[in-house]
C-alpha cells in the first residue's frame, strides 16, 4: 500500500512553470498503473506555458479559478471542475483568481519528459 501525504511531496517548478508535486507515477513508483498523477499550483496572474503532451490528459481544480485553453478554445473553470485534454492538443491555464490555483494532473499514458513540448 502506498499513501502519500502532499505536504511531504518536494515541489519543483515544471518545465511549463507550474510548481508541481508528483504524487503517484507508475515506472516511477513500481506501481502496475498506466498513469501519473500530480499536484499543481498557479499562482495568481501567473500561467503555465503553452505546451503540449504525446499522452492526454486530465485536470481537476481542487480550488481557485483560472481561464484553460485548448487549442483556440478558451474557457473558464473553478473549483470541482475536470478538464479533458486530448493528446497533442496545445494548452495552458491561467490563473485568474486571487488565490493559488490548485489542481490534480493526471497523464496517461504516464508524463514523460520526452513526450511534452514547451512552445
């Protein structure tokens, strides 16, 4: 059994500038799952920048809010909101809020460095 407490998770800033904690990661982990999950935080007036994954992908706000781009679709989500992000589709989120724009990051295949480009 695996429990991880986020406050115990080191943060480090991803290569789209989103302070990431990476929770679970199935190579990473030796964990027989086909995903990776991770926590993200945008602070305000910030975003991360545009970038797209080979893998799709899955974002849940836990709270905040913040304007999410997809392609040259623009929408605004906020707190219990999920977000489907298709593979290869350009993206990146903006934090429009005045507090941390937090949210779960879940990629599958599992996130990794080769399969996302920064634009």
């Amino acid at each position: 059994m695996i429990i991880r407490d986020i406050k115990k998770l080191a943060p480090f800033l991803s290569g789209d500038r989103v302070l990431l904690r990476e929770i679970l990661h199935g190579s990473k982990d030796n964990l027989q799952i086909g995903y990776s999950l991770a926590h993200a935080l945008v602070a305000p007036g910030k975003s991360s920048l545009p970038h797209r994954l080979k893998s799709s992908e899955v974002y849940y706000v836990i709270s905040g809010k913040g304007r999410m781009r997809i392609g040259e679709e623009v929408r605004e989500v906020g707190r219990g909101q999920t977000v489907a992000i298709p593979p290869g589709a350009v993206q990146s989120i903006e934090n429009t809020g005045r507090s941390d724009l937090e949210f779960l990051c879940i990629v599958s295949p599992a996130w990794r460095p080769e399969d996302e480009e920064i634009l």
